[in-house]
C-alpha cells in the first residue's frame, strides 16, 4: 500500500515541478531585452550625430554622419567626405553604388580597382537648376530610378540623366517605399502618393489628427501601418483607423520619429525624447530602451534592420 501511493505523489509533484518550470520560462522570456552595443564619436572618430544607416551586399555598414559617409565593416570605422564637407543626411544602397545626399549635394560613393572608396556627384550634372539651401533628407527608389528628396524639391536619377522637379504647391516632408510605392508627407497638408512624376492625393491630414507620418511599417500586399510624430498609429486599407498599442500614451508624448519592421516581425519605434520601443505585431510592448537602461542617447534620429537582425539606432549622440 505505501508504495502504491508514494508513486501518484511523485507523479503529481513531477507534474508541478515541470509546471512552474515552464512558467519560468515564459517569464524569462517575456522578459528577454537584447544586447546593446553603444558607439561614441571617440570610437569612430567622426561627428557625434548621425542621421541614417543603410548596409552593402558584403555586409558594411553605412551611415550619414555629421562629417560625412562613416563605414564600419565590423573591425573598423572609415570616414568618407563629401564636397564641402558636409553632413550626410541620408543614405541609400544599391548594388555596388552608396547613395548619398547632404546640404546641396547628392550623389554616390563607389570601390575603385584599388578598393578605396570614391565620391561621384550627381548634383554637379543639373542644369538650370541653383541647389540653393537644398537638403537631401531621404533617397528611395522605384522602378529602377532613384529619388533624392529635399523639402522644396525632388531629383530623379535612373543611371545616365539627372531631372530636377519643383512645385511651390507641393513640397515634401518625407518620402517613403513601402509595397513598391512611394508614398509622400506634404509640408503642413496631406498623404500622397507618387507614381514618379506625379503626387496623387489620398488624404487629408485631418485624418491622423492634423499630424505628420513619419515612417510607414508593412502590414500585408495591400495596406500598411501610418506611424505619426505624436497621434500614435493608424492603419492604411484605403480607409485609415487607429492602431491601439501599449504605449499610446508614451508615443503621443516623446515625438517619434522613426520606426522600422525587424526581420523577425517587430516593430521598432525611434523616438526623439525617450530612445526607443519595441512592439510586437498586436501592439504589445516587448521592451525599452533609454538613457536609464543601456542606451546612450535618447534622440534617435535613424532606425536600420540589418540582414542578421541586428537593429542599427543612428542618434543625436553616437550610434547603436
């Protein structure tokens, strides 16, 4: 009889053993935050603000830094200049060719023979048009030709002629490509979207709250998610809801500005105020990082997912 019993005890104490086990698990892992390395300017010996990151096919990494084009290929940082020793506010990568475009100037780096790297202007080929207080802020690409976007105008490029464009109407606050569209933010009015010569409206700004989007973030062929500077998100399918997260009420305070999807289907919020977060695809916050846990800068001001997954923060002060 005492062994008959004895057994069913262990069995039930096994079972809660195995329980809780599982149960510290899952803490654990709701718990997971990942490794941050921080960079500083005495690191890579360059400016301490950086403003976008891109990648090459070999894995270098790219970004847009306060003295020029920084390149990191993991052991050590480059800096690149470009004319007038500008800041590099925005970078693209195609191919073998890295985009550039800074105050007045745009144009691409690209390995010579010797394996150095070398700038091209493209600006310098524009005729009949003064880049006076032009800034390239953002580069995206559709159907083959890329586009250099300032706040007043836009340059087309598709290999062999550079157009320039202006429309005193209609002047851009961002460009994005999201599905293979491009889709653009006016200046103090509404969301269009671009089909390469010209801006077809879809609505009004009254629609995400009289504000600006300042990232979009896929969400299936034919709809995405509209993040905004300080009105949450909102998701696209023609018609336009709000997108209900955890962190409304901190992304309507901090001032968001960039966001970016991980390989793995997260979402990453860059914020100017209070560094960045992490949501999962229903809008549950996974995680924070900050000035008070690990993060060395709260102002980002350029998100990248890299091909390993690794999410590159390009900040006010350093980079991550």
């Amino acid at each position: 009889m005492v062994k008959n019993t004895i057994r069913p005890m262990l069995f039930k104490r096994w079972v809660v053993c195995l329980l809780l086990f599982i149960l510290f698990i899952q803490a654990r892992a709701s718990s997971f935050m990942p490794a941050v390395t921080n960079y500083l300017a005495k690191d890579y010996e360059a400016g301490y603000q950086n403003w976008a990151c891109a990648q090459g096919s070999n894995g270098e990494m790219f970004f847009g830094n306060s003295q020029g084009l920084l390149v990191y290929d993991g052991y050590r940082w480059t800096l690149h200049k470009v004319p007038g020793n500008h800041i590099v506010r925005s970078v693209y990568v195609k191919e073998d060719r890295i985009y550039v475009g800074a105050f007045e100037e745009f144009g691409y780096f690209k390995y010579s023979e010797a394996g150095t790297l070398r700038y091209h202007s493209l600006s310098k080929f524009l005729k009949n048009f003064p880049m006076e207080n032009n800034e390239i802020w953002n580069i995206v690409e559709l159907d083959g030709r890329i586009y250099f976007q300032s706040f007043s105008a836009w340059f087309s490029y598709d290999g062999k002629m550079v157009r320039a464009f202006r429309n005193r109407q209609q002047q851009p606050l961002y460009f994005y490509n999201q599905n293979g569209h491009i889709y653009t933010q006016m200046i103090d009015e509404g969301f269009y979207e671009f089909d390469g010569k010209e801006f077809h409206h879809l609505f009004p700004r009254s629609k995400v709250n009289d504000d600006n989007v300042v990232a979009l973030l896929p969400d299936g062929n034919n709809s995405f998610l509209m993040v905004t500077e300080n009105n949450g998100l909102f998701r696209y399918t023609g018609d336009i809801t709000p997108w209900k997260t955890d962190i409304d009420a901190e992304l309507k305070k901090q001032r968001v500005n960039r966001a970016v999807m991980t390989n793995d289907s997260i979402f990453m919020i860059g914020t100017v105020l209070n560094g960045i977060y992490a949501i999962d695809r229903k809008g549950h916050c996974l995680w924070h990082f900050n000035l008070d846990n690990r993060l060395d800068n709260n102002t980002v001001l350029g998100l990248f997912c890299d091909k390993d997954n690794n999410v590159w923060a390009a900040l006010d002060d350093g980079i991550a």
